[in-house]
C-alpha cells in the first residue's frame, strides 16, 4: 500500500506522526517514507511492505493529512505506476527530473587529462549545457586497460566542474567505497558542481551496490540496463534501490548484447522507452554512444549515433547520454565512439528539434483523440 499525504503535511506534523503511530501497530507490515520534490510542490508517501492485506484501506483513506492511498501489486512497488500515481520526479543541484523533463549529459567516456577535462567542459559552457558525464572509475574487460584515475581525480575534476559551472556529473560508481570518496571529495572541494551516479551495464545486477546507491539520499541515481537483463530483471534491480529508500532513480537504455545487433556494439532497445514509463514512474534516458560504438555515418550524412539517440528522443527520452572527446584518437576508453567537440552546437540544435517534434507529435495524438474508441462488440 503507498499512502500519499496532503500538501501541507510535513513530517513534523502531528497528522505524520499519528499516522505512523497508527501504522506501527499492525504487526508484520514495515513502512518507509519517500519524500519527491515535484516542479509545483513536495509530495511525501508512506509505503507501507509487508503483511499489508490487514490494514484496511477504506479507513486509511479517511485519516487526517490523507489525500490519497493506493493498494499496489507485489510487482515494483516503490517505483511502479499503480494507477494513477503521480510520477513526482525529484530536484537536484536546481534541476528537475521527471518523466516529462529533458536533459542532455555530454562528456568524456572517462577523465584522462586535465586539459581533455577542461576543453569539453569549456566547450559545453559555451554552448549553455550544465550536465555531464565522466567516469573516474572505469570497468573494463580487460585488467591492462586503463582503469579511469580513481580518486586522485576527484580533487581537479570537481574544480574543472565548479570553473565551468557544470551543475551535474554522471559518473559511474563500481564498489561502495566509491560513493564515500566521491563525498569526501566533494566536500574538500566545497560542492562546486553535484554527482549522479552510475550504475553501469555489468553492475546491472550487483545486489550490494545496488543498495549501497539506495541507502544514501544525497546522490540520485543514473541506473543503465544490463546488457543481458530482462527489463523485468533491471526494473526489479531498480526496486533494489529504491526499497532501500533512494527513490531519485533514472533509467537508461543501452542497447543489449546480441550479434543481432552487428555491426553495431549492442542492439539498440530505444522501443522500450514508453514501456518503462509506462511501468514505472522513472524519468528514462538514453545512451545512443554505448549501442553504436563507433562515429560511422549513414549515406544520408548523420552518424549511426545521432540516429539512434533521435529515436529514443522521438520515443520520449527524458535523458541523453553522450560521449564526446577533443582528441577521441587519443582517448584511453571509447575513443572509437567519440562525437568531436566542434559537433556539440550541432548535436543539441539536431537533438533539440527531434524534442520539439515528439512534444508536437504527442499535441498531435491528444487532438485525434482516437484513445475513447472501443472495438466494436
Ligand atoms: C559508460 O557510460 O561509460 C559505460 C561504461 O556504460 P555501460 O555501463 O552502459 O557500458
Ligand atoms: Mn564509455
């Protein structure tokens, strides 16, 4: 059951606490509250897990500081739709995210020198974007590639971020140890710029850090799809984090491992966007570098990368994530997949038009109005 309070309800108010009071008496049931930060107000909910089927609903919905209470199937609890819940979305570093929200994270794949860190960053000033994506810690397939800098980049990364006004870095965590460096570091530095992190592809299902992202409130979370994953199995991975009480979650598409999918790296799956907003309440990214893997253009002139991430926006992403490099030659991870920093004004103009024409296309579909027609008995 998820009970979602009335507007002026705070947890200080005495309508909270008679509420929890009231829940903690039915044995076996747990709650766990969420608080969300939609664009006109701050939403708090009660989940209630456990032996749920006792507390009565009739009389829930009736209690002080109630505006709404809902029974929810055993099937994606915290982040699912359950009829008609209000994908609240969350703030972060003055940004909002939701389901109807749209960002672009651009970057390196990872942080290899100070001067590649400060021209992309300079380059996205210029062009007005504040989200970015850098990996510090990098896993890769084999143990003589380079590893991303760890730590010791944290310092000067961080400053970069701050001399540039970078709002946000997407960055990947593998352990839990990471997501403590990356706060100490923070707060050595004194919180230039803000950090999402990264759950990576072949940590899709790596239990443990999945609820070490959950059992923190400072930092939302960017959760990619595991290559091999069911979205049932990566959507359940994100019920991992969310159980723990990290409810600031976005889920990115990937593209999946199959030699279906060649020549490209992996098999681009942008079609399931409306599926996982349709499931979930999450606002949905999409990663149009990792599936493609390499710059290659199609006859028409546009990369097979600008392609693939103009479907996923026509498709309804709220997110993109985007490799650049200004040298890819030279870079130490994903050089092949690497737009060139001279693209960036051109990517946002292309991508921000496929936006434009999704919001048109949807104005278009709510005026057919065709969703009221029955089959004919
Ligand atoms: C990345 O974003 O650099 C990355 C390693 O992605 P994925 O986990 O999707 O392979
Ligand atoms: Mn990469």
């Amino acid at each position: 059951m998820i009970i979602i309070l009335k507007p002026e309800i705070t947890q200080e108010s005495p309508e909270f606490k008679f509420l929890l009071k009231y829940l903690n008496e039915f044995k076996g049931v747990k709650t766990l509250t969420a608080e969300y930060q939609g664009e006109t107000r701050k939403v708090i909910e009660i989940h209630l897990i456990g032996d749920t089927q006792k507390v009565p609903l009739e009389i829930v919905k009736s209690l002080p500081g109630v505006e709404k209470a809902v029974r929810v199937s055993a099937k994606y609890r915290q982040i699912g739709r359950h009829g008609d819940l209000e994908p609240i979305g969350f703030d972060y570093k003055g940004l909002h995210f939701d389901q109807n929200s749209f960002h672009v994270f651009m970057g390196l794949c990872a942080a290899d020198t100070k001067e590649n860190v400060e021209a992309i960053f300079k380059a996205m000033k210029e062009a007005g974007v504040r989200t970015a994506r850098m990996g510090a810690y990098k896993p890769r397939t084999s143990p003589y590639d380079f590893q991303g800098h760890g730590k010791e980049c944290l310092p000067w990364l961080f400053e970069l971020a701050g001399k540039y006004d970078i709002a946000i870095i997407a960055m990947e965590v593998l352990s839990p140890h990471h997501i403590d460096e990356i706060w100490e570091a923070l707060e050595k530095a004194g919180h230039p710029t803000g950090v999402m992190l990264q759950i990576g592809t072949r940590n899709a299902q790596n239990f443990e850090l999945l609820k070490a992202v959950g059992n923190q409130q400072e930092f939302p979370v960017l959760y990619k799809r595991g290559m091999g994953l069911t979205i049932d199995e990566s959507l359940n991975a994100c019920e991992y984090i969310a159980s723990e009480g990290n409810h600031n979650i976005i889920f990115c598409l990937r593209g999946v491992r199959t030699h279906l999918g060649d020549p490209h790296r992996n098999l681009v799956d942008f079609g399931h966007v409306p599926v996982i907003k349709r499931l979930t309440r999450l606002p949905v990214c999409v990663d149009p570098s990792h599936p493609i893997g390499s710059r290659v253009a199609a006859p028409d002139g546009i990369k097979d990368i600008y392609h693939v991430a103009a479907q996923g926006v026509i498709a309804g992403a709220n997110m993109v994530l985007v490799e650049f490099h200004p040298d890819p030659h030279r870079a130490l991870c994903d050089g092949p997949q690497a737009l060139f920093l001279e693209e960036i004004p051109c990517f946002l103009d292309y991508i921000n038009r496929a936006r434009q024409a999704y919001l048109d296309m949807k104005d278009i579909v709510a005026r057919c109005n065709f969703q009221n027609i029955v089959p004919k008995p």
